[in-house]
C-alpha cells in the first residue's frame, strides 16, 4: 500500500481508496479528493509537512497525517 505522504514531488497519482474515520475522511473527501481523482505532488515542505497538491484544477496544502490517510496508485 502506498500512501499520498510517500509520493515524490513532480508526480502524478490516483487516488485508489480513503482510510479515517467519520469527520476527518468527510474533510479529505469535501477537498475534492475522492476514489479514481488524479493528484499531482507539487511540493514537499523539507520536514514532510505540509504537502502541496493540485487536484481538480486547483492547489491545496495537506497535513503529513492528512496524507497518510489517501492511497494511491
């Protein structure tokens, strides 16, 4: 399983599934990041936190917690 926080910068990947619970998956999902979306990794801050996406057009910052949640392929 590969996680959203292991992805370097400059790729593309797509999301495969959400894992959390009840408010925090609502979060990612109201952000736009649902099951088959393509997320482009525009930027990792040196600690791993915040990482910088655009998904849908549009640029979006995720905690390292956040990221570790959405699986990718």
């Amino acid at each position: 399983m590969k996680t959203l926080r292991e992805v370097a910068c400059g790729q593309t990947v797509t999301v495969k599934r959400l894992h959390g619970e009840g408010p925090v998956k609502r979060r990612i999902m109201d952000m736009g990041i649902t099951k088959g979306v393509p997320v482009f990794v525009r930027k990792v801050a040196p600690l791993g936190d915040p990482v910088e996406v655009t998904v849908r057009g549009y640029e979006l910052s995720l905690r390292k917690a956040d990221a570790e949640m959405i699986e990718v392929e």
